[in-house]
C-alpha cells in the first residue's frame, strides 16, 4: 500500500468514527430529550415522524410533537454538528489547494465564502427577531406555563446564535 493511499484510508476511518460519535451523541440527547417528554405527561405513540423518523410524542389533546424535528435544542445541536463539519471540510481543502489555484478561481473561492457569511448574518439577524418577537410575548404574558416556554425559546435561540458565531469565528 502506497504512503497516499495509507493516509487516504487513516482520514476515511477518522471521518467515520467522527460521524458514529455525532450520531451517538444525536441519539441521546433525543432519548433524553423523549425521556424528559415521559416525565411531563406527553405518551409515546405508535408511529414516527415521517421527515426524520423520530418517535412521535403527543400530550393530551395537543398536537403530536417530534422531537427531532421540533425540538429547538435537538435543531441547535444539528446546526452546530452540520456547520462544524462543512467548515472544516472547506478549511482542509482550502489549506491544501488554495496557493496552486489560479488566480481567478481564488477569487470565485472567496466570493463564495463571502456569501455564506452574508446568509449566516442574514439567519443570525432572523433568529434575533424571533428573540425580539418572544420577548414582546412575554411582557403580555400573564400565563406561567406560556412564560416558561418563551424563556426556553428564547433561550434555545440565543443558543443557536452562539454556536453559529463559533462557527463563523
């Protein structure tokens, strides 16, 4: 086996361990996260969400609820682990490759990334105003349950915004 080919095989592997750890680490958090919708009441039903796959849960006379789909600290970690890896796909490739490009298409390169951080920006400022929205709701709030919501959304929010500014740091 050729020295390139060794290499080849040893990132392959490392790639494929990385990903069995994030779907490891995915996967509990929503059995936690089913788990803790147990405690609260909601049952467990007999189907899974189409999109996902994820069991659906329901609360009495309330809409089903996915927690892979739905759950805002299951769509912040999903954000995370999927910029996280595309960021440092672009930057091993970047590093390697860059300086024997063609002057022209290192200037396609860096247009591109200028308009990702223009959509990161762009999704930065939206999820902003659906904080500034859900802090309006809770000044008109009179109803505890309604309040402790809004906080958890607005904190699953924030929380969103600080992983994507790691990312784009």
């Amino acid at each position: 086996m050729k020295m390139e080919e060794f290499m080849e095989e040893g990132i392959k592997l490392s790639q494929d361990d990385e990903q069995r750890r994030r779907s490891k680490k995915r996967s509990d958090l929503v059995s936690k996260k089913l788990g803790e919708l147990l405690l609260q009441g909601y049952k467990m039903l007999n189907s899974t969400c189409e999109k996902c796959e994820c069991i659906l849960m329901q609360k009495k006379n309330e809409p089903y609820y996915c927690v892979g789909c739905q759950d805002s600290e299951i769509k912040s970690f999903d954000i995370e682990m999927n910029s996280t890896l595309t960021t440092s796909k672009e930057k091993q490739i970047v590093s390697e490759n860059l300086n024997n490009l063609p002057s022209n298409f290192q200037k396609k390169i860096e247009n591109k990334v200028n308009h990702q951080n223009e959509n990161e920006n762009e999704t930065v400022n939206v999820i902003k105003d659906k904080i500034n929205w859900a802090t309006q709701q809770l000044k008109n709030s009179n109803i505890l349950r309604y309040d402790i919501e809004l906080l958890d959304y607005i904190k699953k929010c924030s929380e969103t915004i600080s992983a994507m500014n790691n990312v784009i740091n």
